[in-house]
C-alpha cells in the first residue's frame, strides 16, 4: 500500500491563503522531520547585508530544499511547515519566497508567527517542515538485521 495524502479545507471554514488546514496521510509511509532552517551560506554565515530578509528568506527555503533532498524529498513531499519571522512586515516576502516553492495547489498546512528573536544573532527568518515520503526500499538482508556489509578489497 503506498501512502496517500489528502489536502482538506473545510467548507465550513473560511479559505486559506496560501496554505492548508487539514493534511493527512495514511499508509506505510516515512515520516521524515526537517529542524529550522535559516538563511545560512556554507560558511554559516547569514546571507545578504544586515537587515536582508529576502535575501535570508530564500536561502532558508533553498537550505529546507537541501535538507529535504538528503533523504530523497521534494517540497511537494512537505506537509506541514512551521515559519518564525523577527517582523511581521516582511510577511509579503515570506509569501512569495513560499509560493515560489510549494505547488499552490496542494500547499501544505503551516504556521506563521512573529518572534522577538532567533537563537542566532541577526537571524529574520526560520523555516521547519515535516515531509512523509513512499516507505524506503528494502536493503540487503544483514543491513535489516543490523548488520552493515563492507566490500572486502583485495589487495595485490
């Protein structure tokens, strides 16, 4: 059985912009949880001059999408996102750099919430999701008792 995943906004509730209420998924599927991400460069170090949050925005959304694709994941595997922002002001760039993102169709659920601060100084924006993928194929047979199988190399 493959995991399936239904997007559901209620009649009874009044339309989300951008997002969804209700996502659910059921089957044999891999539940795969991404921490905050900011907008780092490989140095780790904030992208853009201070104060750039569109230029932190995107790099977040970009670094999400490495995240996601380490474990095999696209956005479009996303199904909740959870967005801290330093200033509710810059709500419109976070909009956009989302929908640049996500398929808009079946965008996932997601909070927003206006913080007085990061953990890491200078920090605007963070971004976490959770994603639920197909279950992962199955390994040898001594990787799913725990065992982990090396090549032997030979030696001449």
């Amino acid at each position: 059985m493959a995991t399936k995943t239904r997007f559901l906004n209620p009649k009874t509730m009044a339309p989300p912009p951008g997002y969804t209420y209700v996502v659910e998924t059921t089957g044999p599927g891999r539940t795969v949880y991404i921490a905050g991400q900011l907008g780092l460069d490989l140095d780790n170090k904030l992208v853009g001059g201070p104060g750039d949050f569109g230029a932190q925005c995107e790099r977040a959304f970009e670094n999400l999408g490495h995240a996601l694709a380490s474990v095999g994941a696209t956005f479009a595997d996303v199904v909740k996102i959870n967005n801290y922002l330093v200033d509710m002001a810059h709500i419109g760039l976070f909009r956009a750099a989302r929908d640049k993102h996500f398929d808009m169709k079946a965008p996932p659920a997601s909070t927003t919430v206006a913080i007085s601060q990061l953990a890491r100084p200078g920090a605007l924006f963070e971004i976490e999701a959770i994603a639920v993928l197909p279950p992962a194929k199955r390994r040898a047979k001594a990787a799913s008792r725990g065992r982990s199988v090396k090549k032997k190399s030979r030696r001449r």
